[in-house]
C-alpha cells in the first residue's frame, strides 16, 4: 500500500510538471517522442516475451511517437517512465533493460518469465523493481549504487546463488528473494535507517543472523525456513518492529528479549533450539504458551512457498 501511495505522488507531481509544461513551453516539446533506443528496447521487450500472446498488447509495435499509449507504457515528458505489466501473460526471457536510461518503475510480475534478471545498475532511477512469481533462474543482480531504489521483489522464483550486498541502497524500503534456492549468508542491513520489509524466507540460507541495528523503521522480519545458526543478535533496537518470523531454522542459545511493539501472536521463533526459560512477553508475541513449545531438536528446514 505505502509504495502505490508513493507511486501515486509521483506521477502527481508528474502530472503537474506535464501541466505545466503544456502552459509554458512549445507544443513540440509536450509530445515529442521517446529516444529511439527506449523504442528499441520496448521492441526488444516485446519480441522477446512473446508480445502477440500477451493478455494484453494494445498499441504495442505502433507509429513512432505512440510509444506512450502503449498498454502498460508510462511515460514522463519524452521519455519512458513505467513499464507496468503484471499478470500479462509474458513468456520468455527478459531482454536487457540498459535502454530504458530514465525508467524508474517496472513490474513484470506474475508472468511465465524465465532465465536471468538482467543487469540492473545502470538504471538509476529505479525505484520500483518486481520480478515477482515468474520462473527467473540464474542469480541475483547486483544492485550496487542503486540509491534510487525503494522495493526490490524478486520471490517466488527459481534463483540460486546468493544475496548481493545491500550497502549503500539508502532509499530502500522493501526487499524481498524468498522463495527461491539462495544460498550464502544473509547480507548485512544494519543501518539502513528506511528499511520496512525484510523477507528471505525459503530458502537455503546459511550462517548467522546479522546485527539487527540502525533498523528504526523495520516492521517486518522473515528469515524462517533457511538453515540459519547460532545466537539471536539483541532486538533492542527494533522499535518499530511488528513482525518477527524466524522458525525452522538451526538457531540456538538464549533468546534475546523481544521488542515491545511486536503485535500478537503473529511472530514465531520455534522450532529452533533456544534454551527454554520463561518469558511472558515472548508468549505474548507468538501466542504459545510457552513460546518455547515447539522448540527443542534442530529441525529439517522446510522450504514453503507464498507469503504468509
């Protein structure tokens, strides 16, 4: 909901920039057509998802100078904006992206789309990116110097390999990989001060849960279904924490205390293998009495799928 509300002011303030562009500058430069390389990658985009099967492809391969009526083309003055096609019947592997040098949103989600993510770091206005439930393999793209970067959806896919690095992604919000076959330790997110969702679960992950610090706006937390070990860092710095899911994995030690504004009933810590000692608050936030119910033996991780 957040992100549709931000993607609302924008083009909003698109809007007003296009109003007033049509009040205080000449025609031509109101309707100019987009560059021929963003054309060309629209073609490029189409041709290789398999375009004349799509759900929907009104206008799609129209005159030079249609590009922006397209069906799920969006765009900003002279130049490609959004690409909006989820659930379109897209077949096929993506092409590369480099073209769209002023694209900032795109969701190809729900699709039938295969191979890799293509390289991303070139599009440094992107702050929408979802890849969501398609049939991506390959690896992860780096997202290196993508500072523009607010939502990163990449699960329900066929990725293996293992998280790039977050460092440096200021503006991200949510980032979400689970559901797929990633490997490797979890990245390290301590101080990124915008982060609100955080969600690998499901996958192969290994090593330990990293410092959970610098994380003021973090609301929900998955991690479950991995093979994650050792101790739990300190959640004390969580204030803003709603949702802790961290079960099926091989953690053990002492549970830290929880953070006081997770909702009830609705975190999960166990199975793991947590030394067992009484804590109402954890209770609480689990509703399991005691939290530590199903903890015990290490479990085998279980690798679902969704989002619950």
């Amino acid at each position: 909901m957040l992100l549709h509300i931000q993607r609302s002011a924008r083009r909003g303030a698109r809007g007003l920039a296009l109003i007033a562009s049509a009040m205080f500058l000449a025609p031509s430069v109101v309707s100019a057509a987009i560059p021929a390389s963003e054309r060309a990658a629209l073609a490029a985009l189409y041709s290789a998802t398999t375009g004349t099967g799509w759900t929907n492809n009104l206008g799609w391969l129209g005159a030079p100078g249609t590009e922006c009526t397209w069906y799920g083309v969006h765009c900003f003055g002279d130049h490609v904006s959004d690409i909006d096609l989820p659930g379109n019947n897209l077949v096929g592997s993506l092409p590369s992206l480099a073209g769209l040098t002023e694209i900032e949103y795109f969701n190809v989600s729900g699709n039938q789309l295969q191979g890799a993510i293509p390289p991303l770091t070139s599009l440094q206005r992107l702050y929408y990116a979802d890849f969501g439930s398609n049939r991506f393999g390959g690896t992860l793209p780096s997202l290196s110097g993508m500072t523009s970067l607010s939502l990163f959806y990449a699960g329900n896919n066929q990725i293996t390999g293992s998280i790039p690095s977050l460092g440096g992604l200021t503006g991200l919000q949510f980032f979400a990989v689970h559901s797929n076959q990633l490997t490797g330790a979890l990245p390290s997110i301590a101080g990124m001060t915008n982060l609100i969702g955080f969600n690998v679960r499901s996958n192969r992950l290994t090593g330990s849960i990293p410092p959970l610090t610098g994380l003021p706006n973090l609301v929900n937390f998955r991690v479950y279904d991995n093979q994650l070990g050792g101790l739990v860092p300190s959640l004390a710095a969580l204030t803003s924490l709603d949702v802790f899911r961290i079960e099926n994995n091989l953690l053990s030690g002492a549970l830290p205390p929880p953070p006081a504004g997770l909702d009830p009933g609705v975190s999960s810590v166990c199975p793991n293998a947590f030394t067992a000692v009484a804590n109402a608050a954890w209770d609480a936030a689990t509703g399991q009495v005691p939290w530590h119910a199903n903890c015990g033996a290490l479990p085998d991780p279980v690798y679902a799928s969704g989002f619950d």
